[in-house]
C-alpha cells in the first residue's frame, strides 16, 4: 500500500520520534509512505486567525501537487487544516475560483486526506496489524489521547466518534494493551498557547493528567505532536506548580506499535521522551 | 438569584451590522444561538476570561462591535472546536471567532494583553519566507518581539538534547510563488472585507431624524 506522506513541519522538528517511529510502524507493515515533493506549511491556527482565503490557499498548494492520490498526515493539526481546506472549497465553487487565483492554479478540494489512525486501523485493518504484533504490550493500561483537531468539527473530519473516539484504542488493544475508558479523550491540552501563554497549558495539560492518572493509566498515547510535547515537556512544571506526582509517560501511538511490533527502541526514538519510559518498560516486561 | 446570571449587557442594536459581518466572512450564523450555554459548559478556557462563548454571541447579535473586537476572549480561545461542535443550533462559534480575530486585528483593537497576533504574524513570515516552520527560528523570535528572553529557559537545552529542536533551517524552493501567493491572498481579502464593511459608523454620520430605534 501507498500513500503521499505529508509529515508537516513538526515532524522535522520537535516530532522527529514521531517521524521515525511511523516510518518504522510502516515498514512493518509493508506500508509506503513516498513524501511528497515540496510541500509547504499548513498555515496551521496562524492562518485561520489571521486570513481565511491564506488558510485555505496554503493547504490547496499543497494538496494540488499530490496529483489526486491519497494523502497521509501524521500531525491533527495539519490534518485538521488539509481537511477543512477540502471541505470549504469542494462546495464552495466561487470560494474554489478565489483560491485558485491566489494559489495560481485550480484544486477541487477533492484529494483524499487520511491520517496514520485512519490508514492503520480501517485501510490496512486490525488483523493485519494484529499479525505484525511480535511482543503484545502486556498489562500496559493506556490512556488513548486524540485531542481536539482529529475528531473536530466532524462535519468536516469525519474521523471517528467526535466525544468518544476509539480507533487508537482498538489499534492499541490489538497491540495486547488495555486502553482505558476515560473522560479526557478530545479534551484541550492548549496547544500553541505553549508558546503565548504556558500557564494555559498548564492548566489544561494538568486536568489530562489527573483523569489519567484517576482512570489508571500507566502511560498516555497520543496522535499528534503538540498535545505530546504539551503533556511530556511540560509534566514536570505542572507537577511543581500543582503539587502533582505523575511521571506519566507520554508516547505517541506509533512508538508503542513499534514496540508492539518488535522495532529497537531506537528505531522509535524512545529516549526523546522527557518523561522517561525505561523503568514503566521494564516493569511490564515490555519491550526486551 | 442574580449571581447565577449573565451580566446584563447594553442593547445597542439587535442584530444586524456586526452579525451580518460575521455571518459574511466566516458563514456563522450567530442571530440562531438561543443562549443554552452549552458552548460556555464545554469551553476549556472559559472560567478563566473576560467572556464566555455565549455572552460572545449574544454580544455581536446586539451588534457591541467596540466590546466585541477589544474582548480578551477572542485571543484566550484555543480554537478547539468544542463549541462549534456541540452547538444545537449548529452556530459556527469558532469560525465566528477567527472572523472577529481577523476584524479586530484590522481595526487595530486587538485585547493588549495578548501576544498571539504578534506570534501568528510571526509565523506566518516564515511560512511565506521558507515555506515550512523552522521551531528554533519560530521561538527565537517571538521572544525577542516579546520580550520574553527568560521565560522558558530550561526548554531549549532540554528539547536539544532530545534531538527535538534541529538546528538547520528547512527551506522549500519557491519564495517568489509563495510572496505572490501571500500578496493576492491579502489584496482578494482586503477586496472582500471592503465589499461588507459597512458604511462608516453612525457617530460620523448624523442620524436621521426618523430614526426612532436609536437612542
């Protein structure tokens, strides 16, 4: 199977373990991921606060150089905007004359867009993945963390269950964890707010982590790189600043697969994390 | 009784101008919102700002323009979609609020406590300058246009050790298509934004006598 890969700025930057561990998830499974040629930036929150012809203008430039094949995305937020894109200008015809005149030439809004979830877990399908697990992760309680711009607007997404998505939970279970039934899946983590104003995030970050933590979670899985980087970089600052223990680790869902898989830990980048993995690892057996 | 309230808020006008505005720009329809508050109730960032989502909306349906594009709110939201998400009158609460962004930022009314225009700004510089985010770059100088050097000082070492922040510079081909691409973007906006602003306001045109609905 192949798919144009949109890995998104943050995949060459802060997400990097993401990037790895979704090239090593997709060896495993025989997957293709080709990057497209020259893509740029989705204008992510920037641009639908600032122009909503740029926001769309931005994701179309892209998207009209996949030549209609299917496009994968990693990251929810460049998801979020590729999609929205599409959705504003395949019924919009005058919205879709307007963009190609900014962009320079036409797109229909058409190209499909499917994120790693939506490849690995409907595309690809549960029991093919079910037949690359080497080391089921054992009596691993994960609390599956979506965040908001995978399941929202689902008009727009069409993702999974907008309150109580499952796919990274069955994606998960297949891999021999326990995802937990928990409250937070598509709560807020702040997002870019990590860099306005970090006290948001804190706040925010801090309310994930305590239903976590209350629903048992051994560690967190997550699909997207600002809610990882919001929880991990950041757990130790709430933990100071609220009086909270949490040493959760904060995975993305592609590094436990790898594992699951049978991947080195260094083909997922698992010393990125801040919230060291190692001793969870080791306690459950996982990973050896 | 009264506590459990919304402050009263001044009527202007009902609907009309600044609705219509929104409506225009972003295709949120804000004169259906019936004032459930479900928006407030799933909000993360309400509790801790000046307006709640519903008290926003009922605030461009009473056509507050100067209350409205100075609000903290519109600059607190984290654009997270509950609201629109949940809404049942299917009000695009988050799409209204990038168009009041955008309008605020254009009347030069933006809240002063807030440093996410200058962020965006900054962002979206260096998409049309290198086509991708370079993160160091991207943070480097949002905190030399804020001023905030020292905050945050502990993040950058530890990212580098994790080999979270690279220190070469993406740059994708094509400056020239991308500063045209931004150029017509903005002029075909500015285009539209003059085609529903409306006429001046009231206060530089006096108002007709027959006029009775102002005060």
């Amino acid at each position: 199977m192949t798919y144009t890969f949109f890995p998104g700025c943050s995949l060459d930057g802060a997400a990097k373990d993401y990037h790895r561990s979704t090239l090593a998830v997709a060896a495993k499974l025989g997957l293709e991921l080709p990057e497209l040629k020259d893509w740029i930036c989705c204008g992510s929150t920037a641009a639908h606060s600032t122009d909503p012809l740029l926001a769309d203008a931005l994701p179309a430039k892209s998207l009209s150089a996949a030549g209609g094949s299917t496009v994968a995305v990693a990251c929810a937020a460049c998801y979020s905007r590729l999609k929205t894109a599409n959705h504003h200008i395949a019924q919009d015809a005058a919205l879709r004359a307007r963009v190609a005149h900014v962009v320079g030439r036409d797109y229909d809004g058409r190209t499909p867009v499917l994120h790693l979830l939506e490849i690995l877990g409907r595309d690809i399908g549960l029991a093919r993945v079910a037949a690359a697990i080497r080391r089921p992760l054992a009596g691993l309680k994960v609390a599956c963390y979506y965040g908001c711009l995978l399941v929202r607007p689902p008009e727009v997404t069409n993702f999974d269950d907008p309150e109580n998505p499952t796919l990274m939970d069955q994606l998960l279970q297949t891999a021999g964890a326990e995802p937990l039934a928990w409250p937070h899946k598509t709560e807020c983590c702040g997002a870019s707010f990590s860099i306005t104003d970090s006290s948001v995030v804190l706040e925010l970050g801090k309310r994930i982590l305590d239903m976590a933590q209350a629903a048992g979670a051994d560690c967190i899985s997550t699909a997207c790189p600002l809610c990882q980087l919001n929880l991990d970089m950041r757990q130790k600052d709430m933990e100071r600043r609220f009086g909270r223990r949490y040493r959760l680790p904060v995975f993305y869902f592609t590094q436990l697969l790898g594992l699951a898989m049978g991947c080195r830990p260094d083909e997922l980048s698992l010393d990125s994390l801040v919230v060291g993995p190692g001793e969870l690892l080791a306690a459950k057996g996982i990973g050896r | 009784m009264t506590g459990l309230m919304a402050p009263p808020i001044e009527i202007e006008n009902i609907g009309g101008g600044l609705a219509d505005e929104v409506h225009e720009r972003s295709g949120a329809s804000p004169m259906r919102c019936y004032q459930c508050a479900k928006c407030s109730s799933g909000c993360p960032v309400a509790d801790g700002a000046d307006r709640k989502p519903h008290e926003l909306v009922r605030m461009v349906q009473t056509d507050q323009r100067q209350a409205v594009l100075t609000s903290r709110f519109i600059w607190a939201c984290t654009s997270c979609h509950t609201c629109t998400t949940r809404c049942p009158q299917q009000v695009d609460i988050a799409g209204m609020i990038d168009a009041l962004r955008e309008m605020s930022r254009r009347a030069a009314a933006a809240a002063p406590a807030t440093a996410v225009p200058v962020f965006n700004e900054i962002f979206l510089d260096a998409v049309r300058e290198r086509g991708r985010i370079f993160e160091l770059g991207l943070m480097l100088g949002f905190k030399l246009r804020t001023r905030r050097l020292f905050e945050d000082v502990d993040k950058a070492p530890m990212m580098l050790l994790k080999g979270k922040l690279p220190l070469s510079s993406p740059r994708v081909a094509g400056k020239d298509e991308r500063d045209a691409l931004f150029g017509r973007a903005a002029a075909t906006t500015l285009e539209a934004g003059a085609a529903t602003t409306p006429a001046p306001p009231a206060a530089t045109t006096p108002a007709p006598p027959a006029d009775g609905g102002s005060k």
